[in-house]
C-alpha cells in the first residue's frame, strides 16, 4: 500500500490584494530515542517515532481556546496570499504549499508551518485524531461488507490503495439571536359528513366524522443562543461526503498546538469567515424556524415570515482529522471518507445493477398481491 498526499489547495479567494509567497518556518520534532522525525500518535497525547516507537508527550500550554469577535474581524483588514514556501529543517529543501502542515518531497520529514507565521487567521482549536492507521482499515472492512447493493465481489476489497490523514479547516460560530415571525396558526375540528354507497347493490346514507382546520393570524418572538454552528473551511473535498461525518465531538476539542499535526496533512481554508457566516445563519434559520412553531402551538402551523437580529456574534478556526481513503475496485478509484474521532465512513461505492433489479421486481410482486388480496376481498 503506498501513501498518498492529497492535492494542494488552491489560493483563497479572499477579497483582498494577493502578496508574494513567503518563506515560512516549517517545525518538525526530533525523536529523543534515535534523532528521527517523530509524528503525532492518534488517540494519546504523545509523538510518537515511526522507526525505534519511542513516544515523547506533547508538550501542553495552558493556553485555552477563545472566541474571536466578528466585529473586530469585520473591522480588520486582510490580504490574501499565496502559496506558502516552506523550508524543510531536516534538509534544507523548500517546499511551496498551500498547506498547514504535510511532508518534505525530498526527504519525507513532516512539515508544519509555524503559528502565526501565514497572514491567514490561524487555527484556535484541533480536534486530535483518536483513530489510526489500522483502526482506519478495520472500519473501512466492516463499511464494505455492510453495502447491501453492492456487487458481490465487492467484499473482496479490505485494504485501501491510499490513506491520508488530513486535518480539514471548519470555522464555528456562536451568536445571539431574536427573531420576530408572522404566520398562522390552524386548530382542527370535526364535522360530520353524510354520504351514500352502494352496499350489495342497494344505495345507502352513511355519516363519518371529517377533520376542518380553523386558520388565526398570529406573530410573536423568540430567542435562542446558538454555540459552535459548525461550517466546513474548504471545499477541497465534496461537501456532502463532509457534512455526513458529522456529528463531531467538539467538547473534546483542545487549543491548537502544532505538535498535533506532526505526520498529517492539514487544510488552509479557502472559504473565508464571512461566506461561512452565511452558511451558519442557513442553518440556524431552520431550528429558529421550528422554535416559531412551538410558539405558534395548535395542530398546524404556518410561518410566512421571520426577520432575526444576530448579536454578540463570535468565530474560530478548528481543525477536524478526517482520513481520506481511496480503494481500487474494477479499475476504478473510489473516494471514502472516515471519521478521525469516531471511524464513521462516508464516501462513493459500486451499485450491484442486478441487486436493484431484483428488490424492484420484489417490490412490484408484493404490490400486486396486495391488489389481488383487495380485489378478491371486496368481491367476497
């Protein structure tokens, strides 16, 4: 199995006037035990060496992670920027990136650029890796043999062609918010309605109780706070495949220390906090759009409008380990993705043809006997 980089990103699209890429301090940490570059061991808060396994413990600060306000954010102006230049301490080779942190391509030592050393906002929070290589092909495995709709041999595949930790940028947002809506509020009642049918050939009146809705103006206001609205920073990989890994355990979150992305790869965002602010308030409008309900009450609701005011409105920049994996099936590469705290696998599989034929056939059979059974019912 060979290991893989994953493709750089490109140049934010900030709107701001690029400058020429700089030279950056590339930080890499030597093992105690035999001088080699060690790498962050997932699930410990230790570097672990590759070549003699001799772990040395991150070294912790008491730094704590903050909140930024988005009105100082606003307020400051930033320049966009090029590829960093980074400069290998192992052996002097530079390296341009566009990365946070990845490996030499000369001599393979791990590469991490220095805090505050990018023009870019630098990242306040890591959410570290708690699953491994090995923890990565395990679940990969059992993600396989669970694809129902899979083709048969399908199930061969157990080892993946790359695999790549990579720290994926996401911004979190917290924000206080009013919101005043206008709507509707229906009440249901009961009618009883008088019909005929014919019964063994003869016309009959029947009655049966049929539900009316009883429509009221209503408007009001709520409030809610909302904490770590969580928006992707870069949309390097597809979006949807990201979102799906969701739920993360944001509590577990540590403040960023570099050390954490030794051996990985990690993700500049290209998705500036402004545009992510947006996306956060698309997904806050939908839970203050339920709260607009409760409030309304009844049986039915209808929320024609709702204006919100937003205040206190914080950012940070977190980092989330996501291993990107590629298998091989049938000549073709395919993309998953696995959760670095929880294993949960998310990506593209093969669609066995024959298998959905099959479940369609079975599903029209049934229909049909169902029918059958009505019809014979109603004649008897």
């Amino acid at each position: 199995m060979t290991e893989a980089t994953p493709p750089e990103l490109p140049t934010a699209q900030a709107p701001a006037i690029p400058t020429q890429a700089q030279p950056l301090a590339a930080l890499s940490y030597a093992c105690d035990g035999c001088g080699a570059r060690v790498e962050y061991a997932p699930g410990t808060a230790s570097l672990r060496c590759p070549y003699c396994q001799h772990e040395q413990p991150v070294v912790q600060t008491e730094r704590a992670i903050h909140e930024h306000s988005f009105a100082e954010l606003a307020a400051k102006p930033r320049r966009a920027i090029a590829a960093n230049v980074l400069s290998c301490q192992r052996c002097g080779a530079t390296t341009d990136s566009n990365a946070l942190a990845k490996s030499c391509q000369f001599c393979g030592a791990p590469l991490v650029a220095a805090e505050n050393a990018s023009e870019q906002i630098p990242p306040e929070a890591v959410l570290p890796f708690e699953v491994d290589r090995p923890g990565v092909r395990t679940a990969l495995r059992s993600w396989v043999k669970s694809r129902w709709f899979a083709p048969r041999n399908f199930r061969s595949v157990s080892e993946a062609e790359s695999l790549v930790g990579t720290y994926m940028p996401h911004w979190t947002y917290d924000t206080d918010t009013t919101s005043d809506y206008w709507g509707q509020r229906g009440d249901h009642y009961w009618v009883t309605e008088t019909y005929t049918e014919t019964v063994n050939g003869q016309q009959q009146t029947q009655t049966r109780q049929v539900q009316r809705t009883n429509w009221y103006p209503v408007n009001g206001t709520v409030a809610r706070s909302f904490d770590d609205v969580l928006v992707r920073g870069s949309d390097r990989v597809a979006s949807a495949h990201q979102d799906k890994l969701e739920p993360w355990p944001l509590s577990a979150a540590v403040a960023y220390q570099p050390e954490y992305l030794a051996g990985y790869s990690a993700l500049r965002y290209d998705i500036e906090p402004e545009t992510g602010l947006e996306a956060a308030k698309n997904q806050m409008a939908g839970v203050i759009q339920q709260d607009c309900r409760a409030d309304i009450g009844g049986d039915e609701q209808q929320v024609q409008s709702v204006s919100t005011s937003y205040a206190n409105i914080t950012y940070k920049l977190m980092l989330l380990p996501v291993w990107v994996v590629c298998y091989l099936y049938a000549g073709k590469t395919w993309q998953v993705l696995v959760n670095g705290r929880t294993g949960e696998v998310i990506g593209s599989r093969p669609y066995s043809k024959w298998k959905i034929a099959g479940l369609v056939l079975l599903i029209l059979v049934v229909i049909a006997c169902v029918i059958t059974a009505v019809v014979i019912h109603r004649r008897s």
